[in-house]
C-alpha cells in the first residue's frame, strides 16, 4: 500500500512522458515551458536512458547530399525541404535551450565523402543548393576536392568531397546530461528504472503501469500522456509504422597528428564519421545487413564490425597507425520514409517517435511540436 505522501507526491501527475531520451526530456520542457505550474513526470525504462539517445555519434546535421537525393526520389522536393529544415530548425534550438558550450557545440563543418559510384551525384548539386538556399540564406554545399589529400583519405577511393559549413558536432553525453538537468531544474521529476507494461485510459484520465520489484506493478495516473520511446513504440503500440535499426559504433584509441576535423558522411549516410577530440568515431554499415540489424536487441554484428574496421584502414586513415578502443551499438528507428511521425492517439495519448536516425536534430523540434499538441 502507498502512503498518503507517495499518492500525493508521486504517483499523480498533469502529464507522464513515456521515455526520456531527446524527444521526451525535450517535449517534458517544452511543456513545462507552457505550464510552468503543471505537474510533469517522465519514466524511463532503464537507468539510463534506453534507445540511442545517449548511443548516436554526436551529429549535428541535416542530411549529406546524397541522402537528400534520396529522400527526394521518396517524398518529392517539397516534403523533402521541409524534413531539412525541421532538422535545421531543431539543431538551432536545440543550441538556444542548453547553450553550446554546455554541449560542447563545434563547427568543424560536414563533409561527404564521393567514391566513384557516386560522382553522378554531382550533377545535381546545384539544383538541390536552389532548393535549400531559402533555409540556410547561402548554398549549403560546396565542392572542395583538395581536402582529399588534407584529411588523408585514400585517394584511390575518394574522388571528391563535399562541405557544407552548416553542420556541427556535439559531445552526446553532456547534451543528454544538459537536457537532464534542464527538465530538473524546472522541476519535472524523473523515474528511472521504470519500465511501463502498459497504460489504460479511464474517465477521469490515464492510468500508466509500470513494473516494480518492490510492488510488482505501480499505477501512475495523469490527466494526458505522451508516448516518447522510438524504437520501443510497438510494445505499446503494436499499430505503428515502424522499425527499429541497430546502429554499430566504433571508437578509436587517441590518435597522433589527426588532422581530421568535422562530422563526415558517405554511401547516402549510411557510413558516418567524426573526430572526438583526437579520436575518430566511425558508425554506420546498417545496409550490409539490413534484416539482421532490424532489431531492439543490443549487440554486435561481426559482417558490420570487421567492414567498419576494414572502411577505417583502407578509406578514411590509411596512412595513420592506430588502435580500434571499443565497439558500441544503439537503437534507432525508421520507416518507409525519413519524416517523423506525430500523432494524437486519442483525447489524452499522443506519441512522437520515428526519428530516422536524426534525433539529435529533429528531437527538440518534435518534442516542442508534442508539447503544442497536449497543453
């Protein structure tokens, strides 16, 4: 049985996010930003926060050329625009809300590295320049092929590289401390280790169940609830157009006289690199193995790993000696398509997931969009 102060303190809520990576945490302040009186809580699954949120490589950008080609073929120019500039959008308050020295904000610059393969690419690079222009009050790509030898890739691989000056980094570990600490000093509370089983509409509100040692289940109420949890969303519903996608993570050991600097794309943005520091993380390679990787489970694809190792030596620092540290690997989510998905399940349950790998840019800018739609 609860005590009366447990009732009053921490079971009822306003409102309950469900999840506390970037969508959540941003749409909790969000709200909390709107209502500053209103009772907020979030619950998160693990101790620490459970997709990829605290997993991705630190990416502040908006999509490689290529990849926007892509999306193009998929959603046609305008919707296309519009996803780049949600991303551009969410990136630039993102750095507003916690400041850039917090998350240690570096604008190194994007870069996307061509193979022979994708020179026809190219061709199009002014047509997609006029498109995005209007978001960027400038060309957001530009062809710059003497960085080739400048960075030290393998000139028998990379034919041309691209730089757009309107791309950044972030450490992902102070944003996500950052974002904690903001939710936490307007006073949202936060539950970890709190797996939700299920919730439960009434008449009066939302009742949300949550597994507990100590109890076996709590019953959390709130008036509304917002369903934050990506990856996770079919476990509580099974009806939505997702799948998850395993992204595998290496990081190097620190490296002498890296001359690498910035956030690197290559093959439509399913290889993605940067430097932290004088290390260089490498992620990406999902496409190898598209079936395999479709799935919640963390671990280790050895197919994925070993041509990671082997696009690291050969492609990007073929004439550095180094040691590989550690692998790692998060949960993302995707589906037909790159744009988001929101949506009001019904008078007191709304969810926001599906972030296509861009949670970094584009979750502040859902999670404000979630918020809009409960308060």
């Amino acid at each position: 049985m609860f005590s009366v102060w447990e009732r009053q303190s921490f079971i009822n809520y306003d409102y309950i996010i469900i999840g506390s990576g970037i969508v959540g945490l941003s749409t909790a302040i969000s709200m909390k930003e709107k209502e500053p009186n209103a009772n907020i809580a979030i619950l998160e699954r693990g101790l620490l926060p459970s997709g990829a949120s605290t997993k991705n490589a630190g990416f502040a950008c908006f999509g490689s050329l290529t990849e926007l080609l892509q999306d193009i073929k998929t959603l046609g120019k305008e919707r296309t625009y519009n996803l780049a500039q949600e991303r551009y959008k969410g990136l630039l308050k993102l750095r507003a809300r916690l400041g850039d020295e917090p998350i240690d904000y570096q604008n190194y610059g994007g870069y996307e590295l061509i193979r022979e393969e994708e020179l026809p690419f190219l061709k199009e690079i002014d047509e997609v320049n006029s498109l995005l222009e209007p978001i960027f009050s400038s060309q957001p790509f530009l062809i710059d092929n003497k960085l080739i030898g400048q960075f030290g890739f393998n000139t028998s691989v990379v034919k041309s590289i691209i730089y757009s000056p309107f791309e950044g980094q972030i450490d992902t570990g102070k944003m996500m401390k950052a974002l904690i600490g903001k939710a936490e000093q307007l006073g949202i509370i936060i539950h970890t280790g709190a797996e939700v089983e299920a919730y439960n509409e009434t008449e009066t509100g939302v009742e949300v169940t949550v597994k507990d040692k100590l109890y076996k289940e709590i019953n959390f109420k709130a008036d509304k609830v917002a369903i934050c949890t990506n990856a996770f969303t079919k476990q509580l519903m099974p009806e939505a157009e997702i799948a998850p996608g395993r992204g595998i993570v290496l990081i190097t050991k620190p490296i002498s006289n890296l001359t690498i600097q910035g956030v690197f794309h290559m093959d439509q943005g399913f290889y993605y690199f940067r430097n932290f520091e004088d290390r260089i993380i490498l992620g990406g390679a999902r496409n190898l193995d598209i079936e395999t990787e479709t799935t919640t489970d963390q671990g280790i694809n050895n197919k994925i790993t070993e041509n990671l190792t082997h696009t690291l030596k050969e492609t990007i620092l073929p004439d550095y000696q180094y040691e590989i540290d550690y692998f790692w690997s998060g949960i993302m989510a995707f589906g037909e398509h790159k744009e988001p998905l929101l949506t009001q399940v019904s008078d007191r349950v709304f969810a926001g997931f599906r972030l296509g790998g861009m949670g970094v840019a584009i979750g502040t800018q859902l999670g404000e969009k979630l918020a809009n739609m409960m308060v």
